[in-house]
C-alpha cells in the first residue's frame, strides 16, 4: 500500500510525534519537517494525524474529527493501537479487571471455555518474544529462495517477498540491539487460549480481546492486538506450556501510552445496501 499522507509544512513544527507513532517507518524528519520518507510502506493507520497538534497531516483516505460525544462514544473513537508504552508497571488488580471484562464478552452457544494467561514477568514477555523472532528466522530461511524463483514469473510478488525478509531480518537486529520489535517495551501481555475442537474458538477468544482492550482503555491502558505472535502460535504455546487440547488464538499487549493522541481520525463507512 503506498501512502497518500500529505504533510502541510506552514503547519509542521517538525515535533516529530507523528514519526514516534508510525508503525512502519513510513515518516521521517527532514529539515526539520515531518516528510514521507518511505510511501510503500504506509497502511494508513491515520496514527500520525490523530496525534499531530497541529492538524499538518491529512489524507484522502480518512478525516481528522475531534474526540466528542459520550463517554462510550468517545472511548470508541479514542482508542488507538498502542505500541509506545511508559516504563511503568500496571498494578495486577488492574489486569485482572482487564480479564474480568474481556470474560464479558458473548460466547457462542455460551460455552464458555476460554482460558486467559497474564504475563507481567518481563523476562517471560522477553522470553516470548524471542521464541517468536526465532519461528520468523526459521521463515525467512525458506522465504529467500522462494522469492528468486517467484521473481521470474511475478516481480511484485517478489519485491513484496524482498519487504518480508528485510522485516524479518530486523527483528533479529533489533532484538541484538536490546530492542523489543514484537512487543513493543509492552508491561504485560494478556493471552487467550480455547479448545481447538472449537469451530467458534476463534471467534470467542477475539470477542474476548476487543472486550478487554475497550476497557483498558477506559481506565488509561494502552493496547495493540499481537499478530506476530498469533501467527506463531505454536511457539507461544511452548513456553507457557498450553493446556492439552487448547491453542492459543488471541494475543494482546497492555502499557501505559507514552504519548496523548490529539484527535480521532474518521474512515469511510461502506455500507453497500439497506433493506428497509
């Protein structure tokens, strides 16, 4: 996807909030301005214009609002995918509310079998974290061969490839460089597991993780769902020694924000029929 973010330098004080937030690197500072360093890599997650307190970043793909309405309302429209946490721990009363709700959430046929595993021990996050780089190097392995034949028949399947394993590649570095490129310096993770029997598991446990993430953010919690970590399931699974006969399928990262998102940021609504 390549980016459509449009800078207006009279406004840009060059702060450089919007490159602190952007999850792919696509910002960068230059002249001491915000500029669109690296368009392909932009999904247009409007983090960088939702934080701007300026309003010097736009796009036609999405509009910047002021937070209003009622409290439900504005919790909805606030709540943003948090990977820039605060060195501060989240008191475990806090987390067990996080659980607590998230439990709320409906179940089909109410069955109830969702299982949730906090992890506040950061040695363990780091342990996670590394098991999971490592499957994505196991990846990357196979991923480099594999993009030089599709070259042949596909060049852009094959560059897409090429972005792939550089991102692997870094996550290794950065994990060298005392990084943390899967969690984000996260205080706690909160995992989901179900019966893999289950065709609804799926479903319970993501019901279930977007419970909780709405009322983290309720009370000041950041939050970001974990694909990395979902994808690589089975290596998660390994070291918090998963119950037999259940998976893990949702994982989510809670912290503190480091940083106040100014506004919301509004995308088009697609409803393609009504019957009324």
């Amino acid at each position: 996807m390549s980016s459509d973010i449009i800078v207006d330098l009279e406004k840009c004080t060059g702060c450089g909030l919007c490159v602190s937030v952007c999850p792919t690197v696509t910002l960068s500072i230059i002249n001491k301005k915000s500029s669109v360093a690296y368009s392909h890599r932009c999904i247009s997650c409007a983090h960088c214009a939702a934080i701007c307190p300026r309003g010097a970043l736009t796009s036609n793909r999405f509009s910047v609002a002021s937070l209003e309405g009622n409290e439900i309302e504005k919790n909805l429209s606030g709540k943003r995918s948090v990977r820039e946490f605060k060195d501060e721990t989240i008191p475990a009363e806090i987390l067990d509310r996080i659980v607590y709700f998230g439990e709320k959430a409906p179940a089909a046929k109410n069955v109830r079998n969702r299982k949730y595993i906090i992890v506040s021990d950061i040695d363990k996050i780091d342990e996670i974290e590394r098991a999971v780089i490592s499957k994505y190097q196991n990846y990357g392995k196979i991923l480099e061969p594999a993009r030089i034949a599709v070259k042949i028949f596909s060049p852009k399947k094959s560059e897409k490839l090429k972005r792939m394993s550089h991102e692997f590649r870094h996550m290794k570095k950065s994990l060298y460089d005392k990084g943390h490129p899967i969690f984000c310096g996260a205080k706690a993770l909160i995992i989901i597991l179900s019966p893999k029997h289950d065709i609804f598991a799926k479903d319970n446990c993501f019901a279930s993780q977007n419970y909780m993430m709405l009322y983290a953010e309720s009370v000041g919690v950041g939050s970001c769902i974990n694909g990395y970590s979902q994808i690589t399931h089975k290596a998660v699974e390994k070291i918090i020694e998963c119950p037999k006969g259940y998976r893990v399928y949702a994982v989510s990262m809670f912290g503190y924000p480091k940083y106040k998102y100014q506004n919301t940021t509004e995308f088009k609504t697609d409803i393609i029929k009504k019957y009324e």
